[in-house]
C-alpha cells in the first residue's frame, strides 16, 4: 500500500507534470471505483489542473477556476501509472486492472490501476476535499513542520490502545499505514503492543524521534523518482516491514511476522520486545 511518503512523490510528480495542463477526458473503466455523483466526472473535462496537494493517503487535484477537485485513495493495491503519450486503446468496463484514465491537453496522462480481486481505490469529483469522508475525518499530519513533540504526546494521552494501532489510524495520525508503522516501531525499539497511555514522557520522546526521522528519510528517497520507480524504492528502504526471515540489520536477529486475518506485520524480537517473540494470532488460534 503507498503511504506518505510515496503518495507525496506521486503528488510532487503530478504538480510538476500535469498543473497548467487542460484535462480533456477523464473516464472510469471500473464503475465500483467512483463514489461520488455529483459534480459528475464529465465535468473535469476542459478544466485546468491548477494545484496537486497531499492529504494523509489522499492525493487531491485542483481543476478549473470555479475549482472541482479530483481526489484519489490507492488504497492497498493501487497505484499511478503515468504515460508521456496516453495509449489510443479503448478502454473495456470491467475488464483489466485499470479504474481511471485521464488524459491531458499535450497528450500525456495517467491511469489508476488496482490489482487483485479486492478492490478498494477510491476516486471523488467534490467541489471541496473535505467532501471526502476520508479526508473530513483525517488526524494531523504528522511530518507538518508545526507538529511538535507536545502535540503528539496530546495525541497518546489516554489511548489504551497498541501504539502499532494508534500509528495506523488515518483519524490519528494521517498517512502512516502498515509498513511505515513497523519502520519507526523498530527505530524507536518499542513492541508494537505497548499500549499508548503507558509510555513513559522518554519513551514518547524516542518514539517522536524516531517516527520523524523515518518519515523524513523515506520522503526523501522518494523525492524526484517517477511512479515507476517509487514501488522498488520503497522496498529498498525497509529495514524489518516485509523481511520476515531475514536478519535485522541492526542486531542481526531473525525479523518475525505476526499475522491477523487479513495483514501481518514483521518486528524485531531482539531490538523491540526483549527477545520475546510474539504469538501469531492465526497460528494460536489454528493450534487450539
């Protein structure tokens, strides 16, 4: 799933390739995949993208002067898929991995694509993003630069709740998901079952630390990268998030995973839980 710092990149790209072009056609191939009817899609056309901005997982076009926004969710499968030179084929409903094309007045766009048979991308025509219940109910983002160490601990107070949890929750903290949870749970060394109301001022401050940084850094890695490029760098960037098996790279103990129904998540025994490994939810109840 692309998170923060990838959807960043894909919104920087855009703002750099697409703002000041007229979007001449935009078409959805799968139906399931817009959730909004009113201002209808056709009404994009002949609108000038004007601004591209970031919200949380949310990437957000501005279009036209009397501006309707354009706003899509990738969701876990989703993706970008930019083209120089839109391809002529004609799109099929239902059929293939594509949800939306947009084409732009120099003949350039990009396609919204989703694999597998679960499909969850989002796209929105609002007159203002806060129409988008995702985005109405998003928390503060926390790489803004007015995010300070005190309003993350505001955050925690009184949340008995695993911090692996807090972290992904886009209504607490908007953009951080599945992976970039596991990178700054390792870089903080916290278990990601600590509960959030029990952390210590010090262990609040490390994990403030450590959450910045590994967003910063990851931002930065994928800063300049076309969407193509941005999938295999992310992957390059992970120190235990889909490495179990592998050695962890700061103590050299075996990365763990812990699966849930549908997701797992990977951790360090040694670095994070004392070298305690955690019991597998699905295995412990297979073995019961």
């Amino acid at each position: 799933m692309p998170e923060l710092p990838e959807v960043d990149a894909l919104a920087a790209f855009l703002r750099e390739r697409a703002v000041g072009h007229a979007i001449t056609s935009a078409s959805v191939t799968a139906i399931s995949a817009l959730k909004t009817f009113d201002p209808p899609l056709h009404a994009l056309a002949g609108g000038t993208i004007t601004a591209v901005a970031r919200h949380g997982k949310f990437i957000d076009l501005t279009v036209g002067a009397e501006p309707l926004h354009l706003v899509f969710h990738l969701a876990r499968a989703g993706w970008l898929r930019w083209f120089d030179e839109v391809p002529k084929t004609i799109l099929k409903p239902g059929k293939g991995p594509i949800a939306l094309r947009v084409k732009l007045d120099d003949g350039a766009g990009f396609d919204l694509t989703e694999a597998g048979t679960k499909k969850s991308l989002a796209v929105y025509v609002v007159r203002d993003p806060d129409d988008v219940p995702g985005i109405a109910r998003l928390g503060p983002d926390p790489t803004a630069p007015g995010f300070t160490l005190a309003d993350f601990q505001a955050v925690l107070d009184g949340r008995r709740t695993q911090i692996k949890g807090v972290l992904r929750d886009q209504s607490v903290f908007a953009g951080i998901g599945n992976a970039y949870s596991d990178e700054i749970l390792h870089a903080a060394r916290m278990s990601p079952y600590a509960l959030a109301a029990k952390l210590t001022p010090e262990q609040v401050e490390t994990l403030f630390t450590a959450l910045r940084d590994t967003l910063a850094e990851a931002v930065a890695a994928a800063s300049g990268r076309p969407p193509a490029d941005l999938k295999d760098a992310k992957r390059r960037g992970m120190q235990v998030h889909a490495r179990t098996g592998e050695a962890c790279p700061v103590c050299g103990d075996t990365v763990r995973e812990v699966r849930f129904a549908d997701s797992t998540f990977q951790y360090c025994p040694t670095c994070q839980t004392g070298g305690k490994p955690l019991a597998d939810r699905v295995l412990s109840r297979l073995l019961k």
